[in-house]
C-alpha cells in the first residue's frame, strides 16, 4: 500500500521537486515565504524587531542618562521637581503613536490572513490522532490519508526525517486554495509556515483558512497543536506543482483512489457473507 501510495506522488517527477521549506538546523528565523500572507508576517515581524529595539536603546539610554546625571556625587542638594509638563505629554504621546505605528499594518495583516478570497480549489483537512486525511470536494472520488514515513521510508525516498508523508497534498501555483479544517477526536491544528498558515482543527466544527503559493516545491508543516503521544509525529506535506501536473495528477488520483474504493466495498461485501 505505501509503495503504491508513493508511486502517485512521484508522478511526473514530483519527488525530484525542490524540498521548498522546511525547518534547517539551528535556525533562528522563519522559513522562506512562498505566499503573500507569509510575506506580510515577516515584513510585521521586522517592523517590530526595530520598534523594540528602539525602545530598548531609548529606555537604556534614559536609565544611564538618570544615573549618571542625578548620581549622588553630582546632585549634593536634590532637586524637589515635583512634574515636568513636557515630559509627561512625551511619554503620553509617544506610547500612542507607536501602538497606532503597530495596529495600523496589524489589523491590514489579520484582515488579509480571515478574508478568504474566491477559491480556485477547495481541500478539507481532517485531523485524527495521529495522521491527517483529505478529501478535494471539487473533485468527487479523491481522499486519501496521509501518514508519516518511518525513519526507514523517508531514507529510501530522501526525504527528511519525520516531515515526510506516504501521500502529499497537491495544489497548483499561483492559485487561490480554501483550505477546510476539522478534526474526527481531539483539538489538532494544520500549520505550515511558509505559507503562513496556522489555525485549529476542532471536532464537530469546521474552520476556514487560505493560502496561494508563489512558487513550485515542498512545502512541510506539522500539527500544531498538542492531541497526544504521537502528536509530533503527524506532518503535512503541500507540493505545489504547475497546472499541467496538477490536471495529470488528478486524473491519476481518480483512478487511484477509486480503485482503493472499489477494492474496499469488495472487502465489506466479503466480510458481510
């Protein structure tokens, strides 16, 4: 079953696509963005990183400046200031303009990453404990799940170690793709980074998130959310081909998937004599 499993996803040569994004040893930063999303995170991110280092170095400087200036060697007599008007409208002030600096590309970010665009394909996630299912309601007789390789399979299939799957999603580039999420047990969650997409995978309800990726690769994710003692074992794997791969996979995934079907009514009937 897994071999058959993998000779669908290395149809066309998708297995020597570029392993996009995924976590590199020590390191510190996000993952290369392929989606706009993505992209907005990080610009957020760094606008952030130089507002508090400016914070930092000002609050920094004004201790040293306080302790320096008013030390007691310097100041023999203390001042009894009780206020200074100035100062109090700057620190007022200056807090304000920077959270509004803050909210205004905030607010832009979190209303670009709910606003769920006209979808070009639609993919329903299912969470189970411990692997993800799939099913493309556009596309009647495609589902499947996806299960983490062993240590073993990813080495055979060079892929790396617990991100790789038995079957990938798979999407074209540059397309608007609606994303459904649920769950069949407990809380999980479907995140991958690079296209900056994070949100829960709840029983009995069913979330709504989006991404379009920019460029052609693989693309890892895991469960984000603690569901159990394998938790950290179900990965997500999103390979974004072009729309010529992606129409020759589907008609593939077709008969793929509805021989797996039939195969298993047979099996029901079977056990039903």
């Amino acid at each position: 079953m897994i071999g058959a499993m993998l000779a669908l996803a290395t149809l066309l040569g998708q297995v020597g696509a570029a392993q996009a994004a995924q976590p590199e040893p020590w390191q510190t930063y996000f993952q290369e963005a392929a989606s706009e999303v993505m992209h907005g995170i990080v610009d957020l991110h760094d606008l952030l990183l130089v507002i508090i280092t400016g914070i930092t170095v000002l609050v920094m400087a004004l201790l040293l400046y306080v302790i320096l200036r008013f030390r007691r060697s310097a100041n023999p007599v203390p001042s009894k200031t009780s206020h200074n008007t100035l100062i109090e409208v700057i620190w007022t002030l200056l807090p304000v303009l920077i959270l509004v600096a803050i909210a205004i590309p905030s607010f832009k970010l979190l209303y670009l990453q709910d606003k769920v665009h006209e979808a070009d394909l639609t993919i329903k996630a299912t969470g189970s404990q411990w692997y993800w299912s799939y099913e493309y309601p556009d596309h009647d007789g495609i589902a499947f799940d996806s299960l983490m390789l062993t240590d073993e399979e990813a080495a055979a299939a060079g892929e790396p170690r617990l991100l790789a799957t038995d079957t990938r999603v798979v999407v074209p580039v540059g397309k608007v793709v609606r994303v459904l999420v649920t769950a069949s047990d407990v809380l999980h969650a479907w995140a991958v980074p690079a296209f900056g997409v994070k949100i829960d995978a709840v029983p009995g309800r069913l979330n709504e998130t989006w991404f379009r990726a920019e460029r052609e690769g693989i693309y890892y994710g895991q469960c984000s959310e603690l569901c159990g003692i394998r938790h950290a074992f179900m990965p997500i794997a999103v390979e974004v081909v072009s729309e010529e791969r992606f129409a020759a996979w589907l008609e593939e995934a077709k008969e793929q998937y509805a021989m797996k079907d039939a195969t298993k009514l047979k099996l029901a009937a079977a056990q039903q004599r």
